[in-house]
C-alpha cells in the first residue's frame, strides 16, 4: 500500500442518521450533543487511521530498507565473490609468472655456471700452459746455465796416487780413486800376489795388515775414513805356521829306455834351441827330482829346459 492511502475498507459512504437525531430534530440540545460525539469518534477514526498508515509505512519503509540492505548485501556478495575470483586469477597468474621468472632465472643461472666453468677451465688451461712454458723456459735457461758452467769449470784436480810396498819389498803406485775402498785396496793386492807362489795364497785369503805413514794398523772398516791421498801403505804379512810335510807317494818304476828313443833327431830341434840332458841317477832317485820349465822369454820357437834340484 502507498503511503497516504486509504485502505479499502475504509472507504467513505453516507452516514445514516441515527434515530435520535431524526426524533431530536425538534429540541436542539440532542442534536448537538450527538454531533460533538461524531465528531469525537470521527477524530478517534481519523487518529487510528492516520496510526495504522503510520505504521503501514514505516512498515513498508522498514520492508524497503531491508530489501535495500539484502540488495545491497547481495551485491556485497557478488563483488567480493568476484573480487576473490579476480585475486585467484590474479594469485595464479603471478604464481605462474614466479615461476617462469624463477625457471628463467635459473636457466640463466646454470648458463652463467657454465660460463663461467668454461671461461675459469680456459683461464686455467693457459695459465697451466703460461706456466708450463715458463717452467720450460725456466729449464733450458737451467740446462743452458750448467752446460755453460760446467764448461768453463775447471777440471777437477787429480788426486795423488796411493805409495804401497808389498811384504815382499815391491813398491807401487795405486790410482786413489781405485784404492779409496778396502775392496778396491784388496783387489789390487791380490792382482800383485798371483804369481807369488808362497805367500800367494796368504794374500788372497787376506792375512796381511796395512800399516799407515804413521805407523798404525788401518782395519778394512775404517779404510774409507781413514786413507787420503798421497799416503804410504806398508803392507805386513800375518805369521805363517808351516803345514807338516806328508811323505811323497813313491812312483812306479819306469819302463827301460832305449838307445833309440834317447836318439834326438838334430832335423826337428830348432838351431837356437837348448836341450838338457838328464842324468841316469837323476832317474833313480825321483824324490830329488825337480821339475822342467819352458821358458819363452828367448823369443817363439825357441824352448830351454832346466834341472831343478828339489833340495835346493
């Protein structure tokens, strides 16, 4: 209902006079009191008709408000709706873009590492080789330095030889450099002594001493300390103790010998030749016997023999 209206059932139709009215027709007093009552409940309609419009509007102001407030609450609604459904779009459209930015930056990073290991594995590549032409420089220069020094050096100074006597008298002279050791000292006696018949075998079997310039008996683990240059070694034999001599075993007898076998055929001898004949008593006493040498010192093709007498 409009405000301001009147309802239906309040519609106006014609009043009908009451009874009294029409009876009081004739005296006024009636009359007036009946119309001030009228009036009254007239007024009292009119109050509780302007009431009930009241109301019906503040009712209906009230109803509008509320359908404003449910619209506008609705619309509230819908727009935050649509609000969150813009931020969700937005949301996943700067996710994806974080993550494309975040997988680019990363992509550019490990090309930037790759790079960069190629640019350091370069840098170390020339650097080994810098340094490998540098050290090889550095070593010809080196090699060009020594070859140039050890040129213009002077040759060592030779060491001054070794002064040996031997227990048989004989002097030598050792090269240091071959004496220096007890093997080398050794090697060198034993070399002089093959020939020496008696004291040979003492010799090789080491029982001699060495006796320094002053007179000290140098011992083989101290040889190498010990000798210098220029020294005079005195070699002293070790006592020898003489083996019991063993009877010689008695030959058998020799066959005769002939006229013809004891003829020399003067064709085969050489002419510078010298030949010695042997007694017969030689032949009968075998334990006097000697032995024979050749002797080549009268030039090739020439022999001489001699008798030496076992006594003597």
């Amino acid at each position: 209902m409009v405000p301001g209206m009147i309802p239906r059932y309040f519609s106006s139709y014609p009043r009908v006079p009451s009874p009294s009215h029409v009876q009081s027709s004739g005296s006024p007093g009636p009359m007036a009191a009946d119309a001030a009552k009228d009036e009254a409940i007239a007024r009292l309609e009119k109050l509780i008709l302007e009431e009930r419009m009241e109301r019906e509007a503040r009712e209906a102001r009230e109803a509008a408000r509320q359908a404003v407030i449910e619209q506008e609450a609705a619309e509230q609604a819908a727009r935050e709706e649509r609000a969150a459904h813009e931020k969700k779009i937005v949301e996943e459209a700067a996710s994806k873009a974080r993550a494309e930015a975040e997988q680019k930056a990363a992509e550019e990073a490990a090309k930037a590492k790759m790079e960069a290991e190629e640019a350091a594995a370069a840098a170390a590549a020339a650097a080994a080789e810098a340094a490998t032409e540098a050290a090889n420089a550095a070593a010809a220069e080196a090699v060009a330095a020594a070859t140039a020094a050890a040129s213009n050096k002077p040759p060592p100074e030779k060491k001054k030889p070794i002064k040996f006597k031997d227990a048989v008298g004989r002097k030598f002279s050792f090269p240091f450099d071959l004496c220096c050791t007890w093997q080398g000292m050794e090697e060198l006696i034993r070399q002089a002594f093959l020939h020496i018949e008696i004291i040979g075998p003492h010799v090789a079997e080491g029982h001699y001493d060495l006796v320094g310039p002053n007179g000290d008996i140098i011992l083989p683990q101290v040889w190498e300390t010990v000798i210098e240059p220029d020294w005079t070694i005195t070699m002293h034999m070790w006592p020898i103790t003489e083996k019991p001599k063993t009877p010689e075993p008695v030959p058998p007898p020799e066959p005769p010998v002939s006229e013809e076998q004891t003829t020399i055929d003067a064709s085969t001898v050489p002419e510078n030749a010298a030949i010695a004949v042997v007694p017969e008593e030689s032949k009968k006493k075998p334990e006097s016997a000697g032995m024979y040498k050749k002797a080549a010192d009268e030039g090739p093709g020439s022999w001489r023999f001699c008798y030496v007498d076992g006594g003597q």
